[in-house]
C-alpha cells in the first residue's frame, strides 16, 4: 500500500504514469466510469478548500465511488487523531487530508490501513503539482523552463520537487527570507533574473492559510515580487488559486489570453482520479 504525502515517495516513471492516466481520464472520461465503483474516499479537512474538496469529490463520483466530507472542527476535541484515523480506515477505502501541520499527515498514514493522500499541508501540495505538470506539458511539452516567483510555499515546494523529478528546469525567485524548502537548481532574489529565460511564470498567495498573523509583514517584504505585465511580459501565466488579485498578481495578468489558471484548475479533477485509482490498484 502507497501514501502520498509529496511527491518526493514517488519515482518519475510512476508519476509519468499518473500524468498519462490522467490525460487518458480525461480524453476518455466514460472508460473509467466504474473504475472505483463501491469505493469510499473520506476528505478531511482542517482549512478551507475548493478546488481540492469539489475536484476529489466530483472525481470519486464519475469514478463510480462516492466521497465524504468530514469538517475537522465538527469532530470529538477530545480524541486522537490516531484513534479516529483506525475507526475511519474500517469504513473507507481511501484518505485524503488537508492540514494544518504536515506531521499530521505522518501520524494518520502511521495510524491507516488504506491510502493517505496530502490535499495539501503547511508544507506541500503533491496533487497540486502533478495537475501543474500535466497542464505544463499539455501547453509548452517536456522542456519548459519554469519560473516561480514570491513565497517559497507549499505550492513552490512541491514545483520544485515535481520539476527535479521531471528533470525540467525550475528557477525560484523569492526573498532570503522565504526560501523554499525544497532546493530549486535555481534560486534568486531577484524576480527578473529568474523570469528572463522562462515559458511560464508562476506565483501563488503571499499568505497561505495558517500565516495570517504574518500577513503585514509578508505583504511587505513581497510586493516587489507581484507577477504583472512588465514582469512578464508574453509568458504563460500560472498560480495553483485562489489569487489575491491585486497583491502577488495584477488582473492584467491572470484575465490574460497567456493565463492557464482556469485549465490548472480542471486538471485537478483528472490528475486526482488518476491519483485515487494509482493508489488504489
Ligand atoms: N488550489 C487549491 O488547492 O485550491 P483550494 O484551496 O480551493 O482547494
Ligand atoms: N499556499 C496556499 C495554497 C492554497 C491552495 C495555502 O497554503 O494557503
């Protein structure tokens, strides 16, 4: 049994293989209509989401199955995570998370007896990356040169992984401050310097759920990294959403004929159907 907490745990043939299922689920949609019929996915989610709740939701439904969604802040304060977690694995088939803490992630995959997949933690977000990489490919093909500006997230994070593995070449321009945790070929404080030879830029939020408390700070030191026309010029456009429209990028930019924002956001649906039968084979 296989958990996807990043992208990292994952070879680059299996993820090939999870991008070509993906592309083939969505060509072909009706051919995997049964795919996970009688299956039970539970989302479990300690922040908000729309993307991922509507896409593994309306994804486990075409695939035949059906998905609960269980709001964090309505379960027992009192219990374990770990002991909920063993009562949740003898009623679903599959898991999926978004948290707060990525060691939250460790400890429900520790405690499960079926596929834990990351919906996105204070330190990745592998399914993200992978419809990323899909869209990527579908648009510019296998050599695209990435460019990734602002905060050094979880988004920044996984991209970084994704392209290592992928061997494409990813350049991050973010402050000191705020560099990724996942070491780019590439880095830069400079947002100029990272974007000149790219195909795509891309940018996510200056203030993920769970820093609103840094928010004046971050606000600040990022603004000299906001992705606009002169920045950008007639790249492709690229941010995971949803966008702080005015902060890290203009509306010029994101309404733009160059912006991907809204196909990213479709392939999260076939790329989480491809995840959910990979890891369910
Ligand atoms: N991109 C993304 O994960 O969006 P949601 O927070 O709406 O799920
Ligand atoms: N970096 C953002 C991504 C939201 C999908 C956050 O963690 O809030």
């Amino acid at each position: 049994m296989k958990h996807l907490p990043n992208l990292l745990c994952f070879s680059k043939k299996d993820l090939l293989q999870i991008i070509k299922l993906g592309v083939d689920i969505k060509k072909n949609p009706a051919n995997y209509s049964n795919a996970l019929k009688g299956k039970t996915l539970v989302m479990w989610f300690e922040k908000p989401s729309l993307r991922t709740r509507i896409s593994f939701e309306a994804g486990m439904t075409q695939l035949g199955g059906h998905a609960i969604y269980l709001d964090v802040s309505t379960m027992h304060n009192k219990a374990k995570i770990k002991d909920e977690v063993k009562c949740l694995c003898r009623y679903c088939d599959i898991m999926m998370a978004r948290v707060y803490d990525h060691n939250t992630i460790n400890g429900m995959m520790e405690a499960s007896s079926v596929p834990v997949i990351n919906g996105l933690s204070n330190l990745y977000h592998p399914c993200q990356a992978l419809a990323d990489i899909m869209t990527i490919f579908e648009h510019m093909g296998k050599d695209a040169v990435i460019a990734y500006v602002g905060d050094g997230n979880n988004v920044c994070n996984s991209l970084v992984n994704a392209a290592n593995i992928f061997g494409m070449k990813i350049k991050v321009a973010t402050p000191a401050e705020y560099k990724p945790l996942s070491k780019p070929e590439y880095w830069t404080s400079d947002p100029r310097e990272a974007v000149r030879d790219a195909d795509v830029v891309y940018t996510d939020t200056w203030v993920s759920m769970g820093q609103e408390s840094e928010k004046e700070t971050k606000i600040k030191k990022l603004k000299e990294y906001q992705v606009n026309k002169k920045l950008i010029g007639e790249r492709y456009f690229m941010h995971c959403l949803p966008a702080t429209r005015g902060s890290e990028v203009t509306d010029e930019v994101i309404d733009s004929n160059k912006s991907l924002v809204y196909d990213q956001a479709e392939n999260r649906l076939h790329i989480q159907k491809a995840i959910m039968i990979a890891l369910l084979k």
